[in-house]
C-alpha cells in the first residue's frame, strides 16, 4: 500500500478542555454536580430494604415481594403487584422504586432491531443507552456517568465533560427499562431474528456514556445485581456483561482482584504511546504497555478472553504499522489470551475525521490475523440515529 498522510489530534480539530496548570487535555475525576438521585431498591442491601418497610410499618418481607416484581418481572407499577395490601401500596412501592429515568426522546432504526434511548435524571442530567436485537440475543448498551471525564476527542460525551456518576439503581434501571419494551413488543427485528430471539435482554456492554472504572464501586453493585439469581436480582450470565475502560489502571487490579467473571474490554485505540496520549489523555498516566500488562493479568486471574476495541480512524490510527506492532505487543504477552474488534469511527457531529476506508480496514484486519490474533470486525448500529454515544444527548443540548 501506498504511504499514507499521518493526520494528529491535536492538530486537527482538537478541542478538549485543557488543564489551566499543564495546557495537556483536562481529566475529570470528581463530579461537578449535584444532589443525589433517590434511592433506589438496587442501592440497598437486603437487610436495608427490609428496615426500610419496618420504618413504614409494614412486614420486612414486603421488599421480597417488591424486589421479585421488579427483578422477575420488570414493573414498577403499583397496580401489577396486587399482591401488597391495596392501602398504602402506591406510597409503599414508590419507597423502594423511586423514578430515577424519564424517557426523554426514543429512535428506532435497522429494520427495528435498534432503538436509542435518552433518559432524564432527576436533576436533568441526560444519559443515553442503546437496545439491540441481534440472532439468538438482545444486547443493551448502558451508560455508567451523565458525561464523562475522559476527554477524548473523538467521542461526544468526552467532549461534553463529566457532570456526575450514576447510582447503581439508575445503571440497573436502564435493563428494567429495556425489558419492559421488549416486552411489550416494541422491539422489532426481521422474522428470522424474531424466531430465535430471548424475550429480555442477554447481554449488556459497559459501552455507553462515562468511563465505567471512574464510577468503580456502583458500577460493580449494578453487576453484582445483574448476576444474582432472581429474584434478587436480574439472573443474568456474568459471562454476557462487558465492561469497558479507556485504561484506568488501579480500576483495572481492582476488577481483577474482584475475580467475577465478566468480559473484559479494554479501549485502545493506538498502541504506541505518542498517539495514544493525544487521542486517549488518561494515558499520559497509564502507558500502552501498563495497561497492556493489566489486561494479560485480568486474562490469568478469571481466565476470561480480554477484548480489545480499536475504532478504525482515517489516517490517523489505521496505518498498517501500527497493525503490525499491535499484533506484537499482544503475542509479546502470550497467545490466546486477547480478541481485537476494530471498530469503523461512528463520527461526532461536526468531526472533521471519519471512517477508515473498507481497503485500509482489510488490510488493518489481514496484518492482525497474520500475526496470530483472533479478530473481528465489530458491528456498528444507529448510524441514522446518532448511534454513537453522548450523539444524541448533544443534539438536546
């Protein structure tokens, strides 16, 4: 192939936030705002939810019954649970299962197999979450934060900032919500996919607004809901839920130490350090190869295949080198260990970059595929629809 342009970051189009003390782009840990959301059944432990009906006067048994409507059967409706005492049910469901997501806008596109939702928190804020009907599954993509601290250029939500970190209650919300409409059939889909489809959500990637390790500790609540056993939970396969981080390290070890079994997926983007730094700005805390390392230990501790996401941009990650040393850097850490979905850019309203073409994007996937690494080429959704995340949330704004 021909020698191509190599465009940068930070001289096209860059226009993050910066620190005010290093000019480097700004990274946000801390949330900026604002009152905590109500709180919710998921944020409480079971003796908690059971203190809580005490404090109602009602039996501690009555947050069993609530939590199995909720968890077993998606409904937060008082009238579905006519089980509770009809006085007071309103008031006593509501302690426990709060409003926490007020649907904002819905677009559906593929066929119906897609729908892209904006929800409203209780304070405005908006976060976004995308549901998907592939062939023998239903993925959900979910949000973590309203916005994100990040920074990355490309992404719209890196750009908006970050504005808080969502309770585990919103997180879990997000599923219940998508449930309720797969069960009301509002999710279509070709007959085909229709005639092998589960009838709730299967699977949920960590993949939708916020960096899911910055919010580490409610984030893990939110899993460890989605795997109980219902009716304590959503009784969902550990092994369907990704979650994905732009390179946080000490979230990274804690996730291992944590050893649930969950897929691992780790945004990289670039694998040399000089891009990496201008298109991912956490790294400049934690090198390519740091977390590299990380990943191959989370694949040691929980066994599970590390997956590695690598959003394909024209002339500026896409460089058939960069291909070759990806592949290195990888089997330098062993064999079998890691999966590589490039990714075709899902461009920001705006961007001036766009989708590497379909012969560099063959060329990118054959150099990885000779050197030994199982890849794929990852399927992008809503492209009509600002399917990217933090898109449609930016065009409220």
């Amino acid at each position: 192939m021909s020698q191509r342009p190599q465009v940068r970051p930070a001289t096209e189009g860059w226009k993050q936030k910066l620190d005010e003390k290093t000019g480097k782009p700004l990274l946000q840990f801390a949330e900026v705002k604002r009152g905590k959301p109500p709180v919710h059944l998921v944020d409480l432990t079971p003796e908690e939810r059971a203190e809580k009906m005490k404090e109602l006067g009602v039996p501690a048994f009555r947050a069993k019954q609530i939590a199995a409507h909720y968890y077993a059967h998606y409904t937060s409706d008082p009238a579905d649970m006519t089980d509770l005492p009809a006085a007071g049910r309103d008031d006593l469901v509501k302690a426990l299962l709060p409003d926490l997501l007020t649907p904002v806008k819905r677009l559906q596109t593929d066929n119906g197999d897609t729908i892209k939702f904006l929800w409203k928190l209780h304070d405005g804020a908006l976060v976004e979450s995308v549901l998907m009907r592939y062939t023998g599954r239903i993925t959900l993509c979910i949000s973590s934060q309203a916005g994100c601290g990040m920074n990355c250029p490309f992404c719209a939500t890196g750009q908006a900032g970050l504005t808080r970190n969502m309770s585990a209650g919103e997180i879990v919300d997000q599923i219940v919500r998508a449930n309720q409409v797969i069960a009301a059939g509002e999710l279509g889909g070709s007959k085909a996919k229709l005639a092998d489809s589960p009838d709730r959500v299967t699977n949920i990637v960590f993949m939708g607004m916020g960096e899911p390790l910055a919010n580490y500790s409610r984030v893990m609540k939110a899993v460890r809901t989605m795997i109980a056993p219902q009716p304590e939970g959503l009784g969902m396969s550990a092994r369907n839920i990704t979650v994905s981080t732009v390179g946080l390290l000490p979230g990274i070890e804690k996730l291992t130490a944590e050893k649930v079994p969950v897929t691992f997926a780790l945004s990289l983007h670039a694998p040399d350090d000089g891009l990496r730094d201008e298109l991912i700005p956490v790294n400049s805390k934690w090198k390519v190869d740091e977390i590299l390392d990380a990943a191959r230990a989370y694949f040691d501790a929980t066994g599970r295949r590390v997956s590695i996401e690598y959003a394909l941009i024209k002339d500026m990650n896409d460089h058939a080198w960069r291909a070759d040393l990806l592949g290195q850097k990888l089997n330098e850490r062993g064999k079998g260990w890691v999966h590589v979905n490039p990714i075709p850019l899902n461009p920001t309203p705006g961007s001036i970059w766009t989708a590497s073409t379909s012969e560099v994007t063959r060329e990118f996937i054959y150099r990885l595929e000779k050197a030994g690494i199982p890849t794929t080429l990852r399927d992008t959704r809503g492209k009509e629809i600002d399917g990217a995340c933090g898109q449609l949330a930016a065009t409220e704004d």
